[in-house]
C-alpha cells in the first residue's frame, strides 16, 4: 500500500517572518498529517504553538505555514509569490483550480486567506 501524498502550500516563516519563500508542492502525509515530508524535509505539527505557522521542520527547527491548496488560490496568511512544482503544476491547475487553460504557469500570486 503506498503513502498518502497531497498538494500543498508550503511557506517559509523562519525568523518569524510574516512573508516568506513560498512553494506549492506534493508533499507525503505521515500519522494523519501529524507529519509530512517534502523532498528530503520532515515537517512536525507545532500543535497550535506557532505564530503565524502550523509545522516546524525536524532538523532545522523552522517555522513554515503548510496548507492544503484552496480553490480560490487564497493560500497565503499574507499575500505573496509562489513557485509551481514542475510534477504538481498541471494537476494544480486542472484539478484544483479548476483553470486548465492555466496548466504552463509556473509561478503565481498567492492571495490572503483574510
């Protein structure tokens, strides 16, 4: 049985940034999200703990905020650039976003959620 895996948002909150590097991305979910993996980083629940950021990564300790993708694109806490996954970039756009017509772009405005 293979692993469980979604597309993502996943934003960089080091330093306690409220903007930062943001990806959209396929990332592998472990003890029901509890845990995800995305290349070669583990992420861990903050459980509620962090400011502005719901995952901290295993081996670094950053913060990131980690979201499913919406279909509205409001992904972001705060609006900001995003970079498209080369592997997640068409099913993005035609699953998600329902904009098949948009299947070649590759980095995008990510609205506010708020």
């Amino acid at each position: 049985m293979g692993r469980k895996t979604r597309i993502m948002y996943i934003e960089y909150k080091g330093d306690g940034e409220l903007v930062g590097d943001a990806r959209i991305v396929r990332v592998t979910i472990f003890n029901k999200g509890k845990s995800l993996c995305y290349q070669n980083q583990r992420f861990s629940t903050l459980r509620g703990r962090g400011f502005k950021s719901n995952y901290y990564d295993v081996q670094t300790g950053e913060h990131y905020w980690i979201s499913g993708c919406r279909k509205d694109g409001r992904d972001a806490l705060y609006s900001t650039n995003a970079e498209i996954d080369e592997d997640v970039r068409e099913e993005y756009w035609t699953e998600i976003r329902n904009k098949p017509e948009m299947k070649q772009i590759s980095s995008i405005k990510v609205l506010s959620k708020y």
